[in-house]
C-alpha cells in the first residue's frame, strides 16, 4: 500500500510484542479493575485469547461438523435452521383442574411442549391425606395422587400430539404409568407417545434430596423402565440425566458437567450388566443442564458435554449406531440466580441464560418466571418468559446459523478446560468403583458442598457481585403479585382421594399391589404391573409404601457441610 508516494509495509505484532508497546503502557495508565478474573465457577480468566490458546489444537477432533461427532457443534445437522428448540415452561400448581387450564393457556400462547411440575407429596410418594403432607398439597406443583388425577391433568390434551416432560425422580415409575394408562384411554397407541421423564435418581442422592429407596433397588427400577420403554414406548425418553439440580446445590459448571455425565455412565452400565445392548437403548437417553449466568461458560458447558459423552458412548462402552454417542440435551435458566430483590432483574437474567443455552445448542428450553423467589409464576410472569424465547428465536437471529462461536479462540479454549476438569472428576469417580459407590461414600456431596461455600464467601466478599443483593441495592423494592394457591386446595384433593378410593375395586386394587410386590421380589420387570396397578387405582403412597417391603427405606447418614 502506497500512502504520499512512500511505501508502508505493516506487520502484524506478536502478542508479546502487543503486551510490551501497547498493553502495559495503558495499564500504567489505567490498571484493570481487577487483580484477577474467573468464571462465575472460578476458571481463571485470561486477559485475550489468541492464536497461542489453540495450538496443536486440531480442529477436525475437537470440533467436526453439525451432526457429526464428536458433535461439539450440535447434535443435528441443520440445527435450528430445520427447527427451532422446543419451548416447554415448567408448570404446575394446585389440583389437576387448575393446572390443565393452565396448560391450555400455555398452548393457546404458542408452547410447544409440555413440562409438569408435580408438589412436594408426589415427589416423595406420599398420598395428599398423608400426614407428613399437610401444608404441601398443591403448593409448589400438581397434586397426583391417582390415576383419576392425571386423567383430569390431560383432559381434552391429545397425548398422540404433544410432547410432555414430567419432573419426577423416585416414584416416577408410577407417573409414568400413569400417563400411559391416560394415553390408552384416549385411544392413543403407546408407540405414539412422546415425552420425557427425568427419571434421575442418582443426582438426588447427589444434590435434591428427593428419594424414597436406597440407590441401588433405585438403579434396578430406572433399568426396568428403560427396557420397558425401549419395547413398547419407543419415542418416550425414560430418563433425563440431570445437572440441573447440581448445579442449583451449588455446584461449579465442570462439577455439573462430571456427575451428570458420571450418572448417565451409570446408568448405561447398570443397563449393559442387566443384558440390554447398548444401541438399543441409549438412542433415547436424554439429559437436562442448568443455563447459569456466565455467559461463555455456559455455552462451553454445553459443547464439552457432548464432545464428552460422544466419547464415553464410542469408546467405552463401543456403541455402534451414531445416535447413541449424540447427547440431546434440555436447558432451563437457572433458578438460584432468581432475585426476591428488584425481582424485575430476572428478566434480564433469565434473558441472558436462555441465549447462552440457545448459543450451546440446546434442544428444548424453559425460561424461568421473574417472580419464581416468590412463589409459583403468575400467568403475566410466565408469558413474559415464553416471549423470551420467542423474540430469540423470531427476532435475535441466533437461529439462522449454526453453532456461531465455534471457532472462538476464548470459547474453544474454555470448553477444552471444562472438558479437562470434568474428565478428571469422572476419573476419580470411576476409581471409586462408579458413580453409585462415590455416593456412597459422598464424593460428588462433599465437592458440591465445597463449592457452593466458596461461592457464598465470595458473594459476602463481595468477589462476585449479584445485581440488587450485595451491589446496587434500592430500599423498599418493586412490588409484584404473587399467585396465591388457596388454602381450600388441599381438603379439596384429600376429598377427591377419598371419593376413589371409595368408588374402586377392592379386590382389583389389593391383586394389582400385591402382584406388583411379587414382581419386585422375584426381579421381574415392574412396569407392566406398575401399569396394572395404577389401573386399579392404586395411589402414588399405597405403591411406594409397598414397595418399600422388598427393597427398604433410605437414610442419608451422612452430612457434608
């Protein structure tokens, strides 16, 4: 290039260079901010990343392309240029009459698939008219006791038509067989349902918390349900391999990476030693990850899991056909980050949580309420976050190309680093004999509870900041209505209860549960009589409770804080 007549040959300089004759003069100038950045997990940060991060970085192995593995850049692919994620908000409250008008209005609005939130009784086996649920019934989802229930769940829902999602981890056997009972009474093939039950039992011991049996009988039903699901509900997703609750314990991103990643080799083992061929199976794995609020991270987070299990599933365990080492994964924002303070935040918050899972590549999506610290989202509240993720995907352009970031010196090098780290988990893991003996003996607990103190230090250090809570606080604060479940909600589902269990068959009923309590004891498969059971009307407590004859009651003995 010519300038006046002289020639100007320009070189580009060398990050060393760059540092010496333009960085450190502007730091004299003016210092950063801070003495070190991290990840909201603590990853160190670098100041730019170059050329010099990737190198002997070979692209063909840690990337490939769309669809193909190591499936970094998607599972599929077209990606959202052939269809967008499915948009599911998590919803329940109150009777099966209250929530089915709100599944209504949810699909009247332009939801795509169903997600059910069910209350703390149903998630622990217990009945409403048990007395270790008083004050529950209802209040932070459905209440299901029997089948009747979730028949008035789905009334005039076509199961033959919509996908549902059900988050339920211990009796989850029962909901499902439930809903296959409510599908066959609407006529509906069970080869034609489709849906997804988290199903995930081992993170509760891990993180939620939420369980009824000790792990290993628990193992035993999940294998039941997978081999019961892959002969005769092919398109069901029999369990959700989920992180989600991990990462909402307190978990860093590589410990929600690892341990999700360490149950489903779980359960693909416990799958494979009970005689199930791998390929025939694992195709309908999915998985489940928080969308947490470092923007980059999250978005590596996603990439590594697939690279990861792409791995795992051609490696370890040789499985042949492509669709079994694809990871297929769900995302919801995270609700930890949720504020009580300046709750209007968490439209931002959530915002930015969905487009970082968008950005990763997830396959279905639900955006969390603004108003979820205070109770269940209102119906204002939950169109506000289903517009979320409309407007990116109408409106953002995020869905017109494919996987955008790779390629990215900065989010190639840190998912290598999460892959890194979450390797190196999944191999102390596997030196304790498996995911199953590392609870046992607390491992994923104790690193959990580690980090989630770290955290909390530096929040009251004031190292990370949460917007409204430990900087820029306003007194007072905004003023929101909160859905109110009404206090008649639970003498109303205890009189339902008691009306079935009048109206039903006894005789049918007390064969159903003791031919169910047979098949657990002489190792048979349960769902087929789990489904009978549920028939019969037999209730989500009188199930578990009989089952808790042939493979005992967990308690936890240990603490880990």
């Amino acid at each position: 290039m010519k300038q006046g007549g002289a020639s100007v040959l320009t070189r580009r300089r060398t990050r060393r260079e760059w540092e010496q004759e333009v960085l450190n003069p502007a730091l004299r100038k003016s210092p950063e901010r801070m003495k070190e950045f991290t990840t909201l997990s603590g990853v160190p940060v670098e100041r730019l990343a170059t050329a010099e991060n990737l190198e002997s970085w070979i692209p063909d192995e840690k990337l490939g392309l769309p669809g193909e593995y190591p499936f970094t850049r998607g599972p599929h692919p077209t990606m959202y240029r052939g269809r967008l994620w499915t948009m599911r908000q998590f919803s329940g409250f109150g009777t099966a009459r209250d929530t089915n008008r709100r599944y209504r209005y949810l699909l009247d609005h332009g939801q795509t698939g169903l997600s059910v939130a069910f209350d703390m009784p149903t998630l622990m086996g217990l009945d409403s008219d048990d007395p270790r649920s008083a004050g529950e019934v209802g209040r932070e989802g459905v209440a299901i006791d029997t089948l009747a229930d979730m028949e008035t769940l789905f009334h005039e829902i076509p199961l033959g038509e919509v996908s549902t999602s059900m988050t339920i981890n211990a009796p989850a056997a029962v909901l499902l067989a439930m809903y296959l009972a409510v599908a066959r009474r609407q006529g509906v093939p069970w080869p034609q349902v489709r849906g997804t039950i988290q199903n995930d039992i081992l993170k509760e011991y891990i993180a939620q918390k939420e369980w009824i049996f000790p792990p290993r009988p628990s193992l035993r039903i999940i294998v039941d349900m997978i081999a019961f699901c892959t002969r005769k509900v092919p398109l069901w997703n029999s369990v959700s391999i989920s992180g989600y609750h991990i990462r909402e314990a307190g978990s860093t991103a590589a410990q929600e990476l690892a341990f999700t990643l360490a149950d489903g080799i779980g359960y693909v083992q416990a799958c494979v030693e009970a005689g199930q061929d791998v390929d025939d199976f694992a195709p309908r794995l999915s998985f489940f990850f928080n969308a947490h609020s470092d923007f980059f991270e999250e978005i590596a987070k996603f990439r590594a899991a697939r690279r990861i299990w792409a791995k795992v599933m051609r490696d370890r365990f040789r499985a042949k056909d492509p669709r079994s080492w694809m990871l297929r994964t769900h995302a919801q924002t995270a609700g930890c980050s949720l504020t009580a303070q300046q709750p209007h935040n968490n439209i931002v918050r959530v915002a930015l949580q969905a487009l970082s899972a968008v950005l990763g590549g997830t396959q279905s999506l639900h955006t969390n309420s603004m108003d979820e610290t205070l109770g269940l989202p209102t119906e204002q509240a939950v169109t506000i976050a289903l517009r979320t993720q409309q407007i990116l995907a109408e409106e953002s352009g995020v869905a017109s190309t494919i996987d955008p970031l790779g390629g990215s010196y900065f989010v190639e090098s840190l998912t290598d680093t999460l892959e890194r780290e979450a390797l190196s988990l999944i191999a102390a893991v596997d030196r304790m004999g498996g995911i199953v003996p590392a609870i046992e003996q607390g491992f994923p607990q104790r690193e959990i509870a580690e980090a989630s103190f770290r955290y909390q230090q530096q929040l009251e250090r004031e190292e990370k900041v949460m917007v409204g809570v430990n900087r820029y606080r306003e007194g007072g604060g905004a003023r929101i209505d909160v859905l109110k479940i009404p206090a008649s909600v639970e003498p109303t589902q205890i009189r339902h209860l008691k009306q079935v269990r009048k109206r039903r068959d006894p005789l049918a009923h007390r064969r159903a549960v003791e031919e169910l309590v047979r098949c657990a004891n002489e190792g048979e498969n349960l769902m087929p009589a789990m489904v009978r059971a549920v028939e019969a009307y037999a209730s989500v407590g009188e199930i578990c409770s009989a089952l808790k004859a042939p493979f005992g009651e967990y308690r936890e003995e240990k603490t880990y804080f």
